[in-house]
C-alpha cells in the first residue's frame, strides 16, 4: 500500500490518446478500492485490487501513456 501511494504521486498521463487516460483512471480507480478495502481489513481484496492497479500502471508505461520518475519506473517491468 505504501510503495502504491508513491507510485501514484509520481505518475502521469502525458499521451493525447483516448484510452491513456482511461487506463489511468483504472489505476487510480483500483488503488482507491485498495485503500477502502484495507480501511474494510479485507486485505485479501485491498491486496488484489493494488495488484490490478499496478499492472494498469505497467502496461501504461509500456504503451507510453503515462511518466514516472525514475525511482518508480525502475519497478516497472515496462
């Protein structure tokens, strides 16, 4: 949860292509349910849905939709 709060301060959407920012908002979108789950203790979920937001933000990298430091994006696969 921790490394998924830098991360999301440290992105962003810098392709004018339609689906950036909706992969964008897919990451943000998941991140937040992560966060109600583990506010929930349902951290099985909170778990999985920082999992699917994570890979949003990797395969937005990948496609050049978003930037990251280069702290971050040496996580990344992309």
């Amino acid at each position: 949860m921790k490394r998924m709060t830098n991360v999301m301060k440290k992105v962003k959407v810098i392709s004018k292509d339609k689906n950036a920012k909706e992969f964008h908002d897919f990451a943000s979108n998941y991140y937040k349910d992560g966060l109600y789950f583990f506010k929930k203790e349902q951290y099985e979920e909170a778990f999985e849905a920082f999992i699917i937001s994570w890979a949003y933000l990797d395969i937005s990298l990948k496609l050049g939709f978003i930037e990251a430091s280069k702290d971050v994006r040496e996580m990344f696969t992309a």
